[in-house]
C-alpha cells in the first residue's frame, strides 16, 4: 500500500525525535565521555537515520515505479511476479531491509528483486 508524502515525513520525524531523545539521554547518563566517545554515539545515530532514510526512500520509489515484468537475466523469459518479499540490501550507509517485488524464472530456478 502506497503512503502520503506526510505519512513518511511524519514516520521519519517520529524516528529521528527518538534517535536525538536517545543522543540526549546518553548525554545526560555519561560521566565524563570524551569526545571520541560522543562522536560513536553521534556516528552510532547517524548511521541509523541515514539507513532508515534510505529505506523509505526505495520504499517509495517502488510504490511509484512498479517494474513490468523483467526478462531473465540468464535465459530471457519474462520473469513471473511472485509478490512483495523482504530482501536485504548492501548500501554505502549499511545493510537495509527492504520490502520489493519478486521475480521468479521457472525456467533457470532463480529470483530476482528489480532493480537490482
């Protein structure tokens, strides 16, 4: 199901309050934290936003872009849709989850989460 531009952006501020709340805490708990001590935290918390941006980004982009049926990239025979299907991806920010439409060749037994 497609969400609102508003759904995701209050997601999102929803998250990154939790995230800074965690940030302060920490702050408060910590005696005497140096500043290589601060910057894993803040590094810690960066990380987590900038996956989760991610997320809903490609979230997004799939909900708008839905994919015509892909062609096997090993036979060529259109790839029949299998349905929504969590992956794991491998970004430059990280591993991220991601629900994406499945693609599966009969044909070679193999899968496919387009765009890949």
């Amino acid at each position: 199901m497609r969400r609102v531009p508003e759904q995701i952006e209050a997601e999102l501020l929803a998250e990154a309050e939790v995230m800074i709340e965690e940030l302060l805490a920490w702050g408060r708990q910590a005696e005497r934290p140096n500043l290589t001590a601060m910057e894993d935290q803040v590094l810690a918390l960066r990380q987590r936003l900038g996956q989760r941006l991610l997320e809903a980004v490609i979230a997004d982009q799939e909900a708008r872009q839905p994919v015509v049926a892909p062609a096997c990239p090993q036979c060529g025979q259109v790839l029949r849709y299998k349905g929504q299907k969590g992956t794991h991806i491998e970004s430059r920010l990280g591993g991220l989850e991601v629900q994406r439409g499945y693609y599966y060749c009969a044909r070679c037994e193999s899968g496919l989460f387009p765009p890949d």
